[in-house]
C-alpha cells in the first residue's frame, strides 16, 4: 500500500476567465516507482512526467484549463465510466491510472497509488487496490496538515509547504504511508530528542502522554425534518448523534471504558444502526445502554454514531402563505413538544421569498419575539423567537403582511430557488439546545473507568440542534420523495 507520488496544485482564475495551476509540492518516490516497474509488464508500465507536464495532462483531464469549450473523447465521452475521486490522466507515454485527486480551500492534492497487481492496471478493478484507501487517507492527512490558508496566498516558499517533506518523511516513509494524522506526526517530530521509552510504544501512539489527564465527551444530535402540514403526505424526521471523545492519558496503552445509556424522556427512543470506530467493542446491557471499552488514540475522534426511532417532532410547525409577485399574506405557528426542554443557546425561522424583489414594506405581528428583514438579501423575514417559548402554552405565532419591488431590484448574485414560485415557500426553522439530547443519552462521568487506574477528570458535554428543519406552505407544493413500489 503505497504511492508512487504526490503533488499539491494551486488553481486560480484569471482575469479572463480561464483558470490556471501551479504546483506548490511534488514528490516521487524513487523505491516505489521501480516496484511499479516490477509490476506492470514493460509494455504496460507508464512512467511518471516531469512535474510541469503532469501538471498540464491533469488540468487538462479535469476539465480546468481551457480557454474553449472542447470535447475531448477520452474525458466527455458518454462511454467513459466515472469513478471520482480516481481519474486516469493521459500523458505522451500512455494513461496513468489511477490518479487520485482531492479538492480543499482551492488546491489540488494528488497521488499515484501503487498497483501491485502483476500486469495491465486497466484490467484492475478498483476493490483490488488497497493503495486507493492508504492514499486517500494520505491525501486527506497532507490537506489537514495544510489546513486553510486564511488570507495568505500559498507558493512553493511558504513555510507549511516547506515543512511537508518532513511531514512525509515521517507519516509515509519511502512512499509507504504510517501514521497520517498531522497531530501524531507533529508530536512524533517534537519529541525526537526526548529519551527512549523502555516500553515500545504503539504505532497509533507513538508518544505517550504526559499531564494531568483528562477525557472529554460531546454527545451532538441532529435532526432533519420536513412538515407538509398535509393529510396525503406524512410528515418525515431523522434523529442522528454523533459521541466524540479526546482522552488525555499518561501510559503506553490507556483503556477506557464508558456505559452510554439513554432514557425515556417522556418517550420510548430506541437507539440504532450504532458505527463504532474502529478500536471500540461494545456490548449491550438491556435496551437502554451499552459499555463502550476502548484504547484511545491520541487525537480527538468520532468514538461512536447512531440514528434514533420512536421519538416525535420537537417543534410542530403550520405554515400558510398566499400571495403573488408582489404581496403576500402568511400565518406561521410553532408549537414546542411536551417534554423537550424549554431553554435554547437559539431559536429562530427564516421564510425566504424566492423569485421576487426586495421587501418594501413589512407588517408583522409575532405573539413573541422579534422579526425583521435579513440584511444579506433584502427578501428573507427572520423571526427571532428568542430562548423561550412561553410557558403556559409553549406556542408562538407570526402573522405578515409583506409587499415587494420588482423583481429586478434584486442584485444578480442572489440564489433563486427554481421551485419556489408563487404559491411553493416554506419556513425554516434553526435551534440549538445545550446540556440536553431528545433521546437522553449521556455519559456519567463517575461511571467512567480507566486501566490502569488513574484520577481522571471527565467532562461530558450534550446539545442538539436542528440540521435541515423546513415546514412547507399548506397553499403550495412542496418538494419530496417517494419510495419505490415493487410490482406484486
């Protein structure tokens, strides 16, 4: 599993119009490149170009630098069979395939896996290469050691481009890719003048941690929902939670193990479709918990993913609107669920109006909160509901009477959604809730135990927010999908 190259490109466009590219980082291993010599017969081994014509074959095969709209057989073709990320890009010496490519903040990252099947790469199908995943990991790791570039302008001198040799002489040595995460490369670097440990340490762990330890949960769920307010179409919701974890530890190999439960709160979740990572075992105590042990890695990681069922809506929504281009009247209520928590870090409704012009005028009476007219776009009203619904009946209303320009008082650069005519709007809805999950998941920090045993400060964090929350307008259609029928 390794690569025989890699090269960060950074793409610019110019004034007229035509993009261009500059290679910022190459590199070819020399000890792989004669492996894939070994490996593909002579008449099918195609050698690596010059870093400037690898440049141009690859901008060219992306479609990038064209000053004309050309069709290329090899590339538009409707025989060519897509498989992005990976491209096969054509040189004076034939194709070489495959070509990973991965796009970040404007540049390029790209590699040359090895292919170590003995013969033609063309007849090799991509499950029979495991260079793809090792240098798709490597190229991910290259982009995060890069990071985004916040107003300066990469070159070939900027220091983080300068410090990826040494990046890669430690992460993938001789082409071969190790540890790729740029926090254990950054750590195993620094602490090459520290004395030898007499314990050999793990390859995920190559340095052991020294400080007060500590561990650190967030439990993160996120629901996506779409309201019709309709008697033919069902309402639809997804509730997903995502459990990290950051462990502090001293010792060569920390374990740790933690009972993720989840409670009733006044509904009956069940908790599914669990994706542990990968040094994780689980293993479930009754239908409302299970033990998580595991040897925690260095660096800040995903310890587990789920998806719920058998909860409700937090917030039921009704939505009406009627109107034309140039006025229109509309009546929006919320209603918060029972026993969701009533407190909100925020709760606020966008209604975008597509396809019209700016909002002149605004007649608005909200039964709480504030509304107004988002400065970014001149035709969005915002209701602000604030932190709180009120206690008593946990409803809010906003009735609107809004009057708007004419359609080319917009500025053009403005998204106009092309299904959003007329009658067809919808509200969205954004909230974020801390120290609280629908389906009541939580960590207890006394509960967690460490091997071998240590005092451990552990903090457990909870919120959940809305991801994707639309309540479409009663009066219009609304966009949705329907799942296939399988003929009797």
């Amino acid at each position: 599993m390794s690569v025989r190259g890699c090269w960060v490109i950074s793409v610019d466009s110019g004034e007229d119009g035509r993009s261009t590219g500059k290679t910022l980082f190459s590199r070819i291993f020399p000890s792989v490149e004669k492996r894939a010599k070994l490996c593909a017969n002579s008449d099918h081994y195609v050698p690596l170009p010059d870093t400037q014509v690898f440049l141009e074959d690859l901008l060219n095969e992306l479609g990038i630098q064209l000053t004309i709209k050309k069709f290329i057989g090899s590339r538009d073709s409707c025989k060519k069979v897509d498989q992005k990320p990976v491209f096969g890009v054509h040189t004076a010496a034939g194709v070489i395939w495959p070509v990973l490519v991965l796009e970040q903040a404007g540049l390029l990252y790209c590699c040359v896996p090895l292919v170590e099947v003995v013969g033609s790469s063309s007849q090799v199908s991509l499950i029979q290469i495991p260079g793809i995943a090792a240098g798709y990991s490597l190229l991910l790791g290259i982009a995060d050691f890069v990071g985004k570039p916040q107003g300066e302008v990469l070159s070939e001198t900027s220091s983080v481009i300068a410090d990826l040799y040494l990046y890669l002489s430690c992460a993938a040595p001789f082409g071969t890719p190790q540890n790729v995460q740029p926090d254990i490369v950054r750590t195993t670097l620094q602490a090459k003048n520290t004395p030898v440990p007499k314990d050999k340490q793990p390859a995920w762990r190559p340095v052991a941690y020294k400080g007060k330890p500590n561990i650190y949960f967030a439990i993160t769920e996120q629901i996506k929902a779409v309201q019709y307010d309709s008697s033919s179409i069902k309402d639809v919701w997804d509730l997903y939670g995502t459990v990290t974890c950051m462990a502090e530890l001293e010792g060569i190999k920390p374990e740790v193990s933690v009972p993720f439960t989840w409670t009733d709160n006044g509904q009956s979740p069940t908790l599914n479709k669990f994706l542990f990572h990968h040094s994780v075992q689980s293993s479930t105590i009754g239908g409302s918990e299970c033990r998580l042990e595991f040897f925690p890695p260095p660096e800040m990681f995903v310890l587990c993913q789920y998806t719920a069922s058998g909860i409700d809506l937090p917030i039921k929504g009704f939505y009406q609107m009627k109107g034309d281009l140039f006025k229109a009247d509309l009546l929006l209520q919320l209603k918060l669920k029972e026993h969701v928590k009533n407190t909100f870090q925020y709760c606020f409704v966008q209604l975008p109006f597509y396809n019209r012009g700016l909002i002149v005028n605004q007649d608005c009476t909200a039964s709480h909160g504030s509304v107004s007219v988002s400065p970014s776009d001149g035709r969005t009203l915002v209701w602000n509901v604030g932190q709180k619904f009120p206690s008593k009946t946990l409803e809010v209303s906003l009735k609107a009477a809004l009057l708007f320009d004419k359609a080319g008082s917009i500025s053009k650069g403005l998204y106009d959604d092309p299904f959003c005519m007329g009658q067809n709007a919808y509200a969205q809805v954004y909230f974020k809730m801390t120290e609280y999950t629908q389906t009541g998941s939580m960590i207890e920090p006394k509960t967690v135990q460490v091997s071998p045993a240590a005092k451990v400060k552990v903090t457990v964090v909870r919120e959940y927010l809305a991801s994707d929350y639309k309540i479409w307008n009663s009066h219009g259609d609304a966009q949705m999908t329907f799942a296939p029928t399988l003929p009797s």
